[in-house]
C-alpha cells in the first residue's frame, strides 16, 4: 500500500472511532471535521444542514479565512452555489469540483478580509442510505481543483459522517419514545393513585360537611373540600402536561380540551394551513398550557383569545387576556418561573416568546417558532 495511502487508512480509523463515540451531532461534525483537516491538505471546511423544504443551516465550520468567516459567516449563508443548487435538483451524487461558487467571489468582493487563498472548494453530500442530510465543504489556499484520490477520501469520510448522523438521531428518537412512555407511566400512576385519594378526600370534605350542624365544624371541612378539589384541579393538569393525549386531534383542539379543563373558554382564530412538525406542534401545547395556567391563576378572568398564524416557515401564536395583567421590567429576570419556563421551550426550539403587559390591561404572549 501506498504510503499516502496507509496514511489515508490511519486518519479514517482515527475520525471513525471518535465519532462511534460521540452522541451529539455538532460535536461530531466539530471534531470529525477538526481531525480531517489536520490530517489532508484541505485547509478549511464547513457544513449545511438542508431540510426537505431546502432551508439551509450552517452547522459548524473549521478554520475558515476572514473573508468568510466575517460577519458570523453571513457570506456562507446567503447567495447562490452550485453544490447547494445540484443538491437540491438531486443531481449531486458524489464528491466533486466547485467550478465556480458565488459566496465565496461575493465575500471577496467585499474586500473586508483576506480570503486565506481560498477561492474554489470541493463538496460532498452527507447521506445514509437515501437519506439525505446536507453538504460537506473543504477547500485549500490556492487550489482551483482537487485530485481523485483527495475527492475519494472526501467521499469516505462522508460516508461515515452520514452513518454517524443516522446513528445519533435513532439514538435521540429512541431515548425521546423512552421518555414518553416514563410519562406515560408517570400519569398513570398519578392518575390511579393520588388522583382518586384527592378525589375521595374532596367526597368525604363534602359527606362531613352535610353531617354536622355545628358552625365551625362544617366550615372545616368545606375548607377541606375546597382545597382537596384546588389540588385534584393541579393535579388533572400535571397529568395533561405529563401525557398531552389531547395532541392526536390536533393542536388546536388540545389548548382548548387542556383550557376546557381549567375551567377557561378559549375564542380561537387560525390563518394558514395548520400542518406542522410534531416537535414544533408539541413546544407551543406546552406554551400555551403554561400561558392558560398562569391566566387561571393571575387574570382573574375565564375567556381568553388566541391567534394562530401558520406560514411556510415558522408559526405565529397569540394568547390575549383582559385579566388583570402585571407590570414587565425589562431589566430583570422574569416574574415568575412559568415565564421563564416558556422562554426556554422556544428557545429550544429557535423561537421566542414576548410579552406584552400593563396593570388592569391584560396580557398578551407572542410567541414564534420556526420550522
């Protein structure tokens, strides 16, 4: 064997079994991109992510030139190329030549930063099987085009970052139906266990009550027949946030059942065709039951309005009540840990969540979610 060759051999076993290793896809791109660069003459490289609708997402890029790297890579995210345009037509089958790319020639156009050298690359589709994932670029200072036997080391390593991806996100998706059955499990248990002991508590509160003449005694337990059922309503929605079964029937039909339950009648309104990911579809129920539990709480009101605007990238949701409303200052923490609790799922999710909200004005959540 050549010793390139052997060379080659050493740097794919050395990438393949860090990336067998590692469990988050970034960190995998990251480091699988890192070891090949120090290993090949490639110089530089980067990696999108492109979703069936073709939307693009740069996930992680290595020693890239100021030319590109400026702007936190906007020249990479923004324009025409070649290998993103044969990608998405499905003629981009192999590891190939880059004649001509326009982000790269638009970021040196701007004169902002040196290009490094660096103005063709190669690319290569990361998939595994017929699934596709996105692209993977490499490129070297001064180096229009780049030799077979560097194209089909390209291609290797592509192969086993497409395989590694496959692998982490069966992984996830088993873990994600591993949690789901646990709260499954979770709610069942609550629901047969300390759903019924509260529910018997609140019917022998009430047996009590109609027993006794005596004043003090009967308010007794009516207070104990209150509080029972306050805690038999907190439990009811711990169970829904823990199982939303509402969710089969869609999300709209969810927020109302689950706001049904708190005793709140919802108007709703919806704008576009409300077909999207159940990822997406599951972060805005558990917004929204946070927002409805903080309105039965606080507004002191039982309607509320919501607005669902649906788009071909993201989803807009409104939830407006004229309850009572709080004051919103900007430059603390949130007021309560529902808020806070919100703001994370969106952002979790790429979104956000705003308020907006004044004293005996109600108030309105914004929240967006791309997709």
């Amino acid at each position: 064997m050549h010793p390139t060759e052997l060379l080659n051999v050493r740097l794919l076993k050395e990438i393949a079994e860090f990336i067998n290793e590692e469990t988050e896809i970034e960190a995998m791109l990251s480091g699988a991109l890192s070891k090949f660069l120090k290993g090949t003459n490639f110089r530089t490289g980067w990696i999108f992510f492109i979703d069936d609708k073709g939307k693009q997402q740069l996930i992680v890029s290595e020693n890239l030139p100021e030319a590109l790297a400026q702007n936190g890579c906007n020249h990479l995210k923004k324009g025409g190329c070649w290998c993103v345009s044969r990608y998405q037509n499905g003629e981009l089958e192999k590891a190939s030549n880059i004649i001509e790319c326009q982000r790269i020639e638009n970021a040196i156009a701007t004169k902002l930063g040196d290009n490094g050298g660096i103005t063709h690359h190669a690319t290569v589709p990361l998939q595994s099987g017929q699934e596709r994932f996105g692209l993977l670029n490499v490129a070297s200072p001064s180096t229009v085009t780049y030799s077979e036997g560097e194209l089909a080391l390209l291609e290797s390593l592509a192969f086993q970052i497409g395989s590694s991806i496959k692998r982490i996100m069966l992984t996830k998706q088993e873990q994600k139906l591993a949690l789901l059955q646990e709260r499954n499990r979770l709610a069942r248990d609550l629901h047969d266990s300390v759903n019924q002991l509260l529910f018997s508590v609140t019917l022998t509160a009430r047996g009590g009550s109609e027993m006794t003449n005596q004043i003090d005694i009967k308010e007794t337990f009516k207070e104990i027949q209150y509080l029972s059922q306050e805690a038999l309503n907190e439990m009811r929605a711990l169970i829904w946030q823990l199982r939303p079964s509402g969710l089969e029937s869609g999300l709209l039909e969810a927020i109302k059942g689950y706001a049904e339950m708190l005793g709140l009648s919802v108007n709703s309104r919806v704008s576009g065709v409300l077909n999207v990911p159940s990822g997406v579809e599951e972060t805005l129920f558990r917004i929204s039951q946070e927002a409805l539990n903080n309105i039965r709480k606080h507004a002191g009101v039982n309607v509320v309005e919501m607005f669902l605007n649906v788009t071909k990238t993201d989803v807009l949701l409104v939830i407006k009540d004229d309850g009572q409303g709080f004051l919103i200052d900007h430059g603390i923490r949130l007021p309560s840990i529902g808020l806070q609790s919100m703001k994370d799922r969106a952002k979790t999710a790429g979104g956000s969540v705003e308020w907006d909200s004044e004293i005996g004005r109600g108030t309105e959540i914004l929240v967006r979610i791309p997709y």
